[in-house]
C-alpha cells in the first residue's frame, strides 16, 4: 500500500560530523564505539541494560532483567529500589551533596539555588507532610502547579512514597483537570494559588475549585503560595504547602519499592476523545531515563543543563527532572515565558547562569528566528556546547539558524524523537559520534530496534515512507494504560502484531537514518504538543448552537501545525463572528488555551462517506488552500466540497 499522507518530499543532503574536540571528550566519542555498545545492546539487552541498573543504587537486586509477555513488560523483577533516592540521597555521599540541582529563574526575575542537600531537605519534608495526609504507596495525586521549584519536589516526594503522580499541565483547564483527577481517582491534588506568565499572574487553585466539586476522590488540597493573589478555602480539605511542612523533618527513609511500582500517569491525546492514562513504573525508567540523559546530553559534572519545557509534558518529567538529577547534573528551570520582559530573555538567561547544554522545540526556534537574531546576539551564548529539540520535526531551515545564530556552527545539535508513551528518547544522534543531518533524528538509541514498515508490516526499501514501529520492549516503555489494558492492546499492538506502532510515518535513508514525517492518524501536533481532532470536535459540539464539526490541521509557519475547524450551526443559529469568538473561548474553557481553534469555518455540512464518516482528508485539503488530491468517489454528496471552497474566498 502507499500512503498518500507519508510520501516523502523532503530531501536533504548536508552532513554535519561531531567537532573533534567535542568527540574527544564525549561519554560516546566515535561511530565504532556507538555500534559496538548499540550492537551489545541488542544481542544482549539484559547483559546490557543490567549493566546500566548497577550504576543506580537497588535496595534489592533483581531476579531477572525482562520478563516480556507481549505487549506487557516488566523490567527487573523482583528489584527494589527508590527513584527518588537515586536521585538525591545517592548524591549526598559525594562532594555533589553542595552542588547546585536546581537553579531556578521565577518570570519577574528573582533566582533560587537549591543544592542537592537542600533539595533532599524539601523533598524529605514533602514527603512526610503527605504520608501525614494519610497517602501511601499505590495512591494517586494529581498536581497542577506553575513552574516553580516546588513542582519537581512534589514530583519527587511523590516518588518517594511510591505515590503515582499525574501532572495535568497549569495551561489545561478546570474541566480538563476535572477528567484527568476523576479518570486516575486521585486522592489529592497539588496547586498553588497561581503562578506568573507573560507579565501577570494566572488562578490555579480558582480552576482546582471549580474541577474538584465533581472529584468524590479527592481528600486534600494542598496549596503553594506563589503569587498571593487571593483564593477560596475550604476548610479541613485545603492546606498551605508552607503549613504543612514547616512542623516536617528533613529526614525521610526513602522505602524500597517494588521496581514495578506505578511512578506516574500522564495524560496524552489519542484519536478517540478520551484522553490515554499513559502509565510509567519505576525501575526501567529510571533507567531509560538516566542513560539517555547522560548518554544523549552528554552530561558531565561541570554543565548547567536547562530544558525549556515545562514539566507539565512528559519531556519535563524525563529531561528536567528525573534524568538530569539521576546523573547529579546542575539543572536550570525557567518559569516563565521567552518575551517577558524581552524577546531575549532565553539568551539572557543562558548568558547569566552559563548554560552549556540547551533543549528546546521547533516551534520556538521558529518563533525566534521569526523575532530577529538582534536578540540573541545580544547575549553572550559561548558557554552553549549541546543544542537539542524535541517535540516535532524540525525543518531544515530552524536547524540551520539553531547550529548558525545559537550554536555558532561548534555545537553539535540532537534532534531527539520520542513520545509520552516511550518515557526516554529513542532515535537520536549522540552528540559526540553521530554526523547529522538536518531535519533527521538519525538513529536508534541503545536497546531500540526501530523500523519503517508498510501496512502489511514488512520492513520498505530505504528513502520508502512508511509506518514507524519499535519491534522490541525497552526499559522506560509504557507499562499500559491506567485502567485500560484494552485500549492499551488496541491502540499500540494491534496494527502491527508483535511490534509497538507509534502513530508516525517515517523514511530511513541510505545510511539508515530516520527522518520522522508526523502522525499518521487523527492527531495533530500543535507546537510540540499533541492534540486529538476529536476532543477539541467533542468540545466544539457540546456547545450548545453546534451541531456538527470537523477538526484538521493546516501547516503553519511558528506552530508546526494550526488548528482549523469546520463547525455547522444548529438550524436557526447565526453563523458569525460573534459565533466565532463564544466557540474559540468555550473550547479554552473545555480544554485549555492550547486548543484554540486558529480558524473556524462554518459550512452546512461536511463532507462524508456514504457510510457517514466524514473525510478528514478534503477537509485537510481546503484548510491548507491546496486542490483536493487523492480519491473522491466515496463522497456522498459532491456539492459540498464546492460549497466549502467558496466559503473560502470569503
Ligand atoms: C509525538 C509525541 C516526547 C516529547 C514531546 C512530545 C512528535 C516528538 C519529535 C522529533 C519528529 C517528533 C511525534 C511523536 N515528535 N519528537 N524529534 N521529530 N517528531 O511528546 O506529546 O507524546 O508527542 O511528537 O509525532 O509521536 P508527545
């Protein structure tokens, strides 16, 4: 089969090989040492990834590495371990224990440093404020926090505890935070009172308020002062972080945890409405995430490591959190957002603490490229030795102004793909090995067996796109989804029996390198986050004047993709502007700002099958001003997609 949506256009043939001296002094220092540690890998995963596991502290040791009954892994069974002592108290025996963890910038400027003994410190008396809540081992909480220290000690205390946490990002909102708490029946929930983003303040426990009224699982409410904007209380069930804690010990024995302990669920878009429980366990992730973080940042003891994301999205949990700390590295964290009070803030900030190792998106490149270099080159940037992205492809174009105007042609760029689902990076380059290419992620990491397929499941010949599978389990994948083993089955092991399907089209070049072509089904990709067409279609429609609406993607410049809706009206409702803006607001209030439809264009149909699917398709088509391509005959009623196009030059 070909799949008219992944054929391959893009082409590019610059080759970018590791600096020498970076390779010098890099973990992975050359292509031969890559293939002979990836070769190990994989003829021998558990000799390998058993390896990896002794360099972190095991309260117990393990009886076996993988116990693989497909699609369910279990990794170091029987081990027992704390995530949350590997990442701190594993440290304070060492000269690291004065070592900066977090250096964190709040959006109106102030700086906290919190070393590893004092982030130990707050982590221990988190940890016993919330065992004095009553919460245990096997419960849930959720957190909805801005980006403030006090969110990675949640993290961490929770993990402590062996408490699964479920971050629901500050951005999502009430309703949406409603969904996620009721669907993992948390039995509190972390906020704050708001937090500081672009110039002011934003509510967060007004919206935990109003989400919780239909939560009958939550017990506690426990609430960061960041901003001292004024807030409700409900006595008994709400508490101050500062009260709370002030009466805890800073001592807290980390428990030996089951390896296979539930370590986090995190809320991801599929292509039906209901978002996925994305579940992550302890041990493999621990080690997925260590290993990638050293391996692919090429952490040393001497960098400022600063990921741009926020620890809301699984790449906040792998690569602010979780990795970097395992490896004892000095993290930067960065509240708010990249314009306030100037466009070079991120410059700036990278000038003031010396950053050496920087990770961030596509969609912002593009939005800086978009504000002018003036901007960083402004700041002095020659503390950067690594760039990274992450969250989408990157085009050619924002690669070569990261390498040129960031990285002033010696920084060795990763461009790393992986998902919520795979909890570590998967395909990327090393920094210090792999030459590479713009736009690609190049190859696998270690102990990742990818493949592009056709929809048969057979392997398609280089520069053939095709399907991108994973054809092995690796330790930080996906244990199921929360409560739904079925879905689980369905959505990731079906499609292809016997290997996991990520959803992404793909190619592998000549020299095997994978370039990622973007989803292949009825999600769509929004400035490196992912939303499904079907939930912002089921918020649009349980507005009451909407009767029917269809969600696609159009191409744009800053955010990868743009979200363009085709809504028909109930009968007797005005189709205007007014309509517009009541449909853009009620889909922030349902989702979060996120989802915002950039375009609405209403129509008095949609075009369908005969049998009533609507045909995503055309629609994709007419959002991005392009002649319909691709077979038509299935379409019920012609006339509409004529319709639909003089819509368009209105
Ligand atoms: C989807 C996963 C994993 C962190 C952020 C997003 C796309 C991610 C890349 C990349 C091309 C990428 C894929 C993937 N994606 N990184 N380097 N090149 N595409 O996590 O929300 O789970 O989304 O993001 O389409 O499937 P996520």
């Amino acid at each position: 089969m070909t799949n008219p949506e992944i054929s391959s256009v893009l082409k590019e043939k610059r080759v970018f090989p590791p600096p020498a001296e970076f390779a010098a002094a890099a973990h992975v220092g050359s292509m031969e040492r890559y293939r002979e540690l990836y070769r190990r890998s994989i003829d021998d995963p558990e000799g390998f990834f058993g390896d990896v596991a002794r360099e972190l502290h095991w309260h117990a040791p393990w009886n076996k590495v993988l116990d693989w009954q497909l699609p369910f892994a279990k990794w170091f069974v029987g081990g027992k371990t704390n995530l949350a002592f590997n990442c701190l108290d594993r440290h304070l025996g060492t000269w690291r224990k004065n070592k900066a963890a977090i250096i964190w910038e709040g959006e109106p400027g102030e700086v906290r440093t919190l070393t590893y003994l004092q982030l130990h410190a707050e982590v221990c008396k988190f940890a016993n404020a919330l065992s004095a809540l009553g919460l245990k081992t096997g419960d849930t909480v959720a957190i909805y926090m801005p980006m403030v220290p006090e969110l990675p000690i949640a993290l961490l205390a929770c993990a402590r505890l062996g408490v699964g946490h479920s971050v629901v990002f500050g951005g999502f909102s009430a309703e949406a935070l409603r969904e996620r708490i009721n669907d993992c029946e948390a039995k509190a929930v972390i906020t704050a009172d708001g937090g500081f983003r672009k110039g002011s303040t934003f509510a967060l426990k007004a919206s935990v308020d109003d989400a919780i009224k239909d939560c009958p699982s939550i017990r506690h409410c426990v609430v960061l002062k960041r901003t001292g904007q004024d807030v409700a209380w409900s006595a008994g069930r709400d508490h101050w972080w500062h009260d709370l804690t002030a009466k805890q010990s800073a001592r807290h024995e980390a428990p030996a945890l089951d390896a296979e302990t539930l370590l986090f669920i995190l809320y991801t878009s599929g292509t039906t409405g209901k978002p996925k429980g994305i579940v992550h366990t302890t041990g493999g992730y621990m080690v997925g995430t260590y290993l990638s973080a050293k391996l692919v940042f090429d952490l040393k003891d001497d960098d400022v490591y600063w990921c741009t994301a926020d620890v809301g999205w699984v790449t906040g949990h792998s690569y602010i959190v979780y990795g970097p700390l395992l490896n004892g590295a000095t993290v930067v964290m960065y509240e708010g957002a990249p314009n306030v009070p100037h466009p070079g803030r991120f410059w700036e900030i990278v000038e003031r603490h010396r950053v050496t190792v920087f990770y961030t998106a596509p969609t912002a490149l593009r939005t800086f490229v978009r504000w002018g270099d003036e901007h960083p080159n402004r700041f002095d940037l020659s503390s950067l030795r690594l760039l990274g992205t992450v969250g989408e492809p990157i085009n050619p174009e924002a690669w070569m102004w990261y390498h040129r105007v960031i990285g002033k042609e010696r920084c060795p760029i990763v461009d790393t793909w992986w998902q919520t689902e795979t909890g570590s990076i998967m395909i990327t380059p090393l920094p210090g090995a792999t030459p590479t290419k713009p736009g690609s992620g190049t190859l696998p990491f270690f102990g990742v067996e990818p493949d592009v397929v056709d929809a048969t499941g057979k392997s398609v010949k280089p520069n053939e796109g095709g399907f991108l599978v994973l054809k092995r389990p690796w330790p930080s994948m996906l244990r199921t989804i929360y409560k739904n083993p079925e879905r689980f089955k369905e959505g990731y092991w079906k499609r292809f029996p016997g290997f996991y399907f990520a959803g992404d089209g793909a190619r592998r070049d000549e020299d095997g390198y994978f370039w990622i072509m973007g989803r292949v089904d009825d999600v769509i990709n929004v400035s490196g986050h992912r939303l499904s067409t079907m939930e912002v279609e089921s918020a649009l429609v349980s507005h009451r004047k909407v009767a029917e609406a269809a969600v696609v993607a159009r191409p744009d410049d800053v955010k990868g993709q743009a979200i363009v809706a085709f809504v028909t009206p109930k009968q007797g409702m005005q189709a205007d502007d007014d309509l517009r803006t009541e449909l853009r607001g009620h889909v922030v209030k349902e989702i979060g700002a996120l989802a915002r439809p950039d375009d609405i264009r209403f129509t008095d149909a949609l075009p369908k099958t005969r049998s009533g699917k609507i045909m995503r398709r055309l629609l994709r088509d007419i959002a991005a001003g392009q002649a319909i391509s691709g077979d038509t005959s299935t379409l019920e009623d012609y006339s509409i997609l004529a319709r639909l196009r003089t819509d368009d030059d209105e």
